[in-house]
C-alpha cells in the first residue's frame, strides 16, 4: 500500500503571525487547531485535499509560549536556530507527512536504506471537536532527513482525521515536489501524486519541498527554505 501526503508543515513565529501569513498567501482562514504538549508546539489547519491528495491539509504550527519548554528537541526541526530567524521574517513550508497504516514497516524500509526516520511517538491533541490520536516518527534530535524532503510517518489511532472536521475553504493542492528523496526511499515509500527530483548538491539549489495550491486567488506557489 502507497504512503499518502497527510498533512504539510508551514513553521512560523507565531501562530497569530502565521494566521495572518494564510490569510495574505492563500485569501483564507485557517482553522483552530490544538496544542501539543509533548513538543510544546501549537497550530492552526486549512483543509487542501484534492483527487489526487485525499484528506490532505496544511499545518501552521509554532511554538506555544505558554507551555513549558519540552523534555525533547521539538520535530520539525523547529528549534534550529537558522529556521527560527528564518520564520520570525515569515512563515516557512519545511516538510511533508506521509500517512501509512504500516509505519513499522515502512521505518525499517527507510533504516534499510541508511536513513534515520526517528521512532514512532505516541501523541495527541485535543481539539475543537474531540480528541484526535496518532503515532509519528521523530528523531531523537528533532531533525527531518533529506534536507526535509523525506517524509515523517505517520499513522492515525482512530478512523477520524482532521480534514473530516475541516471546512472546504477553495485551496486544493494541485502539486507537491520533494527534491533529495533516494530512489531506494522513494520505492519504500512510493508516495501517492507526488512528483520526486534529484536536488543539485552544489549551489544554486532547488527547495526541498514545493507545493503548489489553487486557492481562491488564483495558483499560488510555495517552497522550503533551500
């Protein structure tokens, strides 16, 4: 079975800052979301799914300055400190998360391969609408491989997911591009609609992670940080 794009990760200084980057980028709102309190982070959601990304959506997520500071680096690579200069100026796309029902399977595949997905954590948040569950790979460092292209697993606990609870706003997800991905990953992973590239390892290069939206203002096209 084919890992699925669930959800993309866009990091930004603040939630209030990264609510106001949707509403200037995409001509929406995003939704209330939850706080994670393992990772001392919190978000905010705006349904994407198309055809050919089913149940997809888009994570806004920052560091929630109420909550103490976690025990752990937090995923994401949110505590890098170049990252965090970099979103204090705006919000960034940094990463994909792939939905799998076999995320064991799917680890060691990617282990196999000489790449380090982390290990699957149990998490949850509580949101407007209930409890919603999960496990979710994360190094012990809070890294992302692959520059960020190499997707985190994830696998839900419960037959519900956000997007069953999310508003169709008009923003679609049209492409996703992940550049650096190793084509042995590529075959354990075998990632439904998304386009995979080689990333040039010497300057300039491309972004690891490109999406590109129809949204009601028109095609609106964003990338990681290279």
């Amino acid at each position: 079975m084919n890992a699925k794009v669930d959800h993309l990760a866009v990091v930004a200084d603040t939630l209030e800052q990264g609510a106001g980057w949707c509403e200037q980028t995409f001509g929406v709102v995003a939704q209330a979301g939850g706080k994670h309190g393992l990772m001392g982070t919190h978000n905010r959601l705006l349904a994407v799914s198309s055809e050919r990304f089913p149940a997809t959506y888009i994570e806004i997520i920052a560091i929630d300055a109420d909550a103490p500071p976690p025990a752990r680096p937090r995923w994401f690579g949110m505590d890098d400190a170049a990252l965090r200069a970099a979103v204090r100026e705006q919000p960034r796309l940094v990463h994909a998360i792939a939905r799998t029902q076999m995320i064991e399977m799917l680890r060691w595949g990617l282990i196999n391969c000489g790449l380090d997905p982390g290990v699957p954590i149990a998490m949850h948040r509580d949101s407007p609408a209930g409890r919603l569950s999960w496990r979710i790979t994360v190094r012990d460092d809070g890294r992302t491989e692959c520059g960020g292209a190499l997707p985190t697993l994830i696998q839900r606990d419960d037959s519900q997911h956000p997007c069953d609870r999310l508003p169709s706003c008009g923003v679609v997800l049209r492409e996703l591009v992940l550049r650096g991905v190793p084509a042995q990953a590529a075959d354990v992973l075998r990632l439904s609609g998304v386009q995979l590239a080689a990333r040039p390892s010497a300057p300039p290069r491309d972004a690891a992670v490109s999406a590109t939206f129809d949204t009601p203002r028109g095609a609106v096209a964003i990338d990681s940080w290279p």
